[in-house]
C-alpha cells in the first residue's frame, strides 16, 4: 500500500513545473513592448518650419497655410511649438517661436488663440518650429 501511495505521487508530480525564478519573468513578447515608446504628439503639424539655417523663408507657406486652416475652420486655436534638440540654445528656440508667433500676428491671428511651447527633440534633429491647430479652447 505503501509503495502504490508512492508511486502515486510520483505520477502525479511528473507533470508539474518546479517554480523557479523564470516562472515570473516576463515574457520576451512584453519586454519588446515595453521598449516602443508612443509619439510625444501624434497629431500632424499644419507647418513645419526648419531654422537649420538662418533666416529661413518661411512666410508664404504660412500666409497660405493659415489663411486656408481659417477658411475651413473659422474658430481655431494654434499651438506653435519649438522643438529643441539635445544641446541646443534654449533661447534661440524659444526665439523661433516668438518669431513664427509675430509672423502669425501679423497674418491676422489673434495672439490670445496662440499657445507657444517648447519640447524636447530627438538627438540629430534639427531645430525647428511646428504650427498645429486644435479647436478653439472657448
């Protein structure tokens, strides 16, 4: 009776997993999820404009590009967005974008439907100034 209990139990063990360390690690699957990082903004700027070089033409894109997101849209809201590169001048940036910000002032914008702001880029970026639009916030 005895040796059958054992025997019994040596069965029923044979089809268990041990626990170990790796039970609780997680799966490869998840670590590769882990990594991917989402957009900082997912929306698609309205214009783009590079201050790699200075002095940049940029005015007529934007003449255009305001005049066209307004006809469309009559009560909008614009983020004008610096973007800064690992190293850069802060400054400077936060200059382009008081630039770009007069130049759509001067289109006819109204200043208090103007957000600016500064984010980080990615390294190797060039600077650069983004225009988005959003709906008016009242």
């Amino acid at each position: 009776m005895k040796a059958t209990s054992v025997m019994l139990a040596v069965l029923l063990l044979a089809g268990c997993k041990l626990i170990d360390q790796t039970t609780f690690a997680p799966s490869p699957e998840a670590k590769a999820q882990a990594v991917e990082r989402p957009r900082a903004d997912p929306r698609t700027p309205l214009v783009t404009i590079s201050f790699a070089d200075p002095n940049p033409e940029y005015q007529g894109l934007l003449h255009y590009a305001l005049h066209a997101a307004a006809e469309r849209y009559p009560s909008l809201d614009y983020d004008v967005i610096a973007m800064l590169p690992p190293n850069a001048d802060v400054g400077a940036q936060q200059k382009h974008g008081l630039e770009v910000m007069r130049a759509m002032v001067t289109e006819g914008v109204a200043a208090d439907r103007i957000h600016l702001g500064l984010r980080s880029a990615a390294a190797g970026a060039d600077p650069e100034v983004r225009v988005y639009i959003r709906p008016a916030s009242g």
